[in-house]
C-alpha cells in the first residue's frame, strides 16, 4: 500500500482569496498587515469567505504566508473590532449575522439616492478658467500683492497669540479685526456701525448664505438682481428660498410699486454702488424708495459691496447702509477683491435692532476659526498697510481701465458699448444679438482667455443681455490690448449672421 499524504485539516488551508491576490512586499506597497485586512474583508463582502466560515488560526496562516504571527492577530483584532469577524472557542470565523438575505426574484436596478431639492435648483455654469486666466473678472491683481508685509503680519500674530489661537476663537471673530472694520467701513464707506454689529464669516458666500438663514424661512421670496451675481444665486436657493429675479436697468434694481404689492418678499439682493455685472449704480432717489418699501413691508435688504473700494472717477460712492439710522440693511463684504481671494474673510454687519437678539444664536450656530489670519488681517489694518494697499491699487486698476477701454475702441470692430467701466475690476461690453456671447466666452476659453457671457448672468436672458464681461483686475497692463485683438478676431468670426 502505497504511502499517502493526509488530508489538510482547517488550520492549514488557505482562503483561496489570499492566493489569488498575493501579499505585496516593497516600500510604497501598503503595510503587510493593511493588506492582509483588505484581502479578506474583500472576500466577506463579495461572498467568497460565507457567513460561519472557519478561518484557519493565526498561527497557521501566518506560517504559509510567510509573515509574522503578530500581523495576522493584528488584521483579525480588527475585523473583528469592525464586526467582520467573531471567535469562539474552536476559533476565528466570519459573523454569522453577515448572512445577507436570499431571494428569487430577478434584481431590480436601484434608483440612484435622492438628492436635497435644492440642488436641482443651482445652475450649472461653464467655469471662467484658473484665477490667472487673462481676463477673467473677480479676481485682483495678485502679482502686486505685499506678500512679504503680509507676511511679517502672519508672523506677528502667530508670534502673539501662540498655540493660543490654535482652538475656537469668538464665534462672532475675533474683537480686534471686528473693531478695524467696523472703523475702516465708518471712514471709507459711510457704514453706521459698531464693532459688536460685526460678524466675522468665510468670504461673502457665507455672509450670503447666513443672511438666508438667520432672515427667512425656507419657501420666502428673495428678490435677486437680473442679471446678477451667481453666487449670490447659489446661496439663496441653497436657503430653499423663492428667488425671484427683478431687472436691472441703467440706474440699478428697478422695482415698481405693484410688485412690492403682487409678491412682496421677504429679502431683497441688491449690490447697489457697483451692480455686478452691469457696473449700473443703484441711484439715490431708488436707494432712499428701496429703504422705505422695506421698512413698510418687513423685508431686508441684503447690500453687497464687494469691490466698492475701487472708483476711477472721485471718491467713491458711500453705501446704501448709512443713508439713514438703522436700515433694514444686511450689509455684507469680502476682503476676495481688496485682497487676494484665497484669505476666505467676509463679514455681514448686523442692523442695531436685531444684532443684540441674534448674539445667542450665533454663538450656538457658528465657531470662530482662521483665528491667526484675523489678527494678521487686524494687524495688516490697523499698520496702516491696508490703506496703502488699496490706493496702489486703485492707480493700478484704474490705468488698466483706461488701456482696455482706449483697446476696445480701437480693436472691436463689431457695434458694441461699453458698461460699467466707472469703477470695479471689469467693464460689459453690450454686442448685438448677432454675435452670441455664450459661443465667444467658450472659443475665447480655448485661448486662454477667461471673459463671461452677460446671459449668463440672466435667470431669462433678453436679446439685451447678449454681452461679454471682461476683468482686467489680474491682467497685466501690456497684455490687454493684445488680447483685445484676439477677442476682436473671435466675435468677428462668430457672427451667426456671417
């Protein structure tokens, strides 16, 4: 009788799972251990390791594959820590509870999971291309920046406040950057204000998006400028707000008498001292009506007063905010355009009347973070650092206006008119309907260039709104009337009537 090999009991097979995806040992392939979890957690859920299966012991596994004793006890500590797997006194073995339920029927592809109804409401946009795309609005001169006294800022703060600053700061932002702003709105933008109105967000978006939160109930009607800015869209429906756009002419919002009756709303979005995009300023006998009808009706305005620091003509014009005492104003600012929009600091300064009942709350709702930002940016204000900044920067940008406007005037030799050159980091070139703004913005992509299409901007776009937004904040001064040839070649060639 010829001699035979015994048969294997459990402690000496192998999953054949280990097998067909052997461990991989080298310097960037995960640890041993990591690897060993993964392979058999993979055959628990695929099926091919069933609920009850024996798994051989450590000791075993760890002889065949070659590895440490240790290893295997550590990867089946953790599934079993994870729920994958239970011993008992015969052993390891794959839960029992694992069993997933059987059935006959044929399988039914599952729906996809709902999505909040909110967001079928945001639109979707074609993106401006990179921050550094050459005429792309919004963004300002970056390479004129003081980065090195901002830095020495940065330094000084963390130099101060220490590992201090690294836990939650006042939820409202910290007292000293509250206090610099609420000064520097007083002098430069006529904002009636004190420091404890100041609250401190992440950019305007969250300033935006607060305001929705704290001021409506999801259903109320918000009025939005049309066209108007995206973003300021996004964020109110985000609110499961009703946004409803009003048109913009020549001297801002326009809104009769019978709609403040027909659907009165309860928010109203304005950017009153540079429309964005038109560039129109919101004139003063519609200011002081917009003010009244709100006070009237129970409605607030939210003021957004993104790049009013830069006016090309005189000074700059005050806000709407501090035309009277305590206006029915949210008025809400970024440091995106006096800055760089990295920072991610914004502020909403709260009306009198509610700011004190609204404390609590956020203190509950918010937590107070970029604590060593803020008192960089506290520092860059009160050094004097950020004045000098801004009247750089307003020379700057209103040569660079100056360049654009002489190049569109030389170079486009379609009809057109240009808008809102009085200020702000971009102008609108209004185009007949023949030249669709949309397929130039796109063509214009493929070069390397970043203008928007005024339609874009528009919730039911006319044949007026037919246009191109260009932004010269980052644009270098020699590189603008070249790119203006090039745009110019590109409407030319995209005439529908051509």
């Amino acid at each position: 009788m010829n001699a035979q090999t015994p048969p294997p009991t459990h402690e000496t097979l192998i999953p054949q799972v280990l097998l067909e995806v052997p461990l991989v040992r080298g310097q960037r392939s995960l640890p041993v251990q990591r690897q060993l979890h993964q392979c058999l957690q993979a055959a628990i859920l695929c099926g091919r390791l069933a609920p009850g299966s024996r798994l051989p012991g450590s000791r075993a596994l760890a002889q065949a594959l070659g590895i440490s004793r240790n290893t295997v006890t550590a990867a089946y500590d953790l599934l079993a820590a994870e729920g994958f797997l239970q011993s008992d006194r015969q052993g390891t073995c794959v839960a029992r509870h694992l069993q997933r339920p059987r059935t006959t029927a044929a399988p039914v592809r599952q729906p996809p999971p709902r999505l909040a109804g909110r967001v079928e409401q945001v639109p979707v946009s074609t993106g401006p291309g990179g921050v550094g795309a050459a005429l792309r609005p919004g963004v300002p001169a970056l390479s004129h920046f003081p980065l090195a006294d901002w830095r020495r800022a940065l330094d000084r703060a963390v130099s101060r406040a220490g590992t201090a600053a690294l836990g939650y700061g006042d939820p409202l932002g910290e007292p000293g950057l509250r206090a610099a702003i609420a000064r520097h709105l007083s002098v430069a933008r006529g904002v009636r204000c004190e420091s404890r109105q100041v609250v401190i967000t992440e950019g305007a978006q969250e300033a935006l998006v607060l305001c929705a939160r704290l001021f409506a109930n999801p259903g109320d009607t918000v009025w939005m400028e049309d066209p108007g800015y995206r973003g300021a869209k996004a964020a109110l429906w985000a609110g499961d707000l009703n946004v409803v756009p009003m048109r913009v002419d020549a001297n801002g919002l326009y809104v009769t008498e019978s709609e403040w009756k027909a659907q009165r709303p309860r928010l109203v979005y304005t950017t009153p001292s540079h429309q964005y995009p038109t560039g129109a300023v919101l004139s003063a006998a519609r200011r002081l009506e917009l003010i009244a009808h709100a006070r009237r009706h129970g409605a607030w305005i939210i003021e957004d007063d993104y790049d009013s620091e830069f006016r090309h003509a005189g000074d700059s014009i005050g806000a709407m905010q501090g035309l009277e005492a305590d206006t029915p104003v949210l008025y809400v600012g970024t440091f995106s355009k006096t800055l760089f929009p990295g920072l991610r600091l914004g502020f909403v300064v709260l009306p009198p009347s509610v700011h004190e009942r609204l404390d609590v709350t956020l203190r509950e709702i918010l937590r107070g973070g970029h604590r060593h930002e803020q008192l960089a940016l506290c520092d860059f204000m009160e050094s004097g650092e950020f004045v000098r900044h801004l009247g750089r920067m307003r020379r700057l940008y209103r040569t660079r206006h100056a360049v654009l406007r002489a190049a569109l005037a030389q170079h486009l030799r379609v009809p057109h008119t240009v808008e809102g050159g009085e200020g702000g980091l971009h102008v609108v070139v209004r185009l007949p309907p023949d030249y669709p703004d949309q397929a130039i913005a796109e063509a214009a992509r493929a070069c390397g260039m970043a203008p928007l299409a005024l339609s874009s901007f528009s919730a039911s776009a006319t044949p007026q709104d037919n246009g191109l937004v260009l932004g010269y904040g980052n644009t270098a001064t020699e590189r603008l009337e070249p790119l203006v040839k090039r745009l110019s070649r590109l409407v030319a060639s995209r005439s529908a009537v051509a």
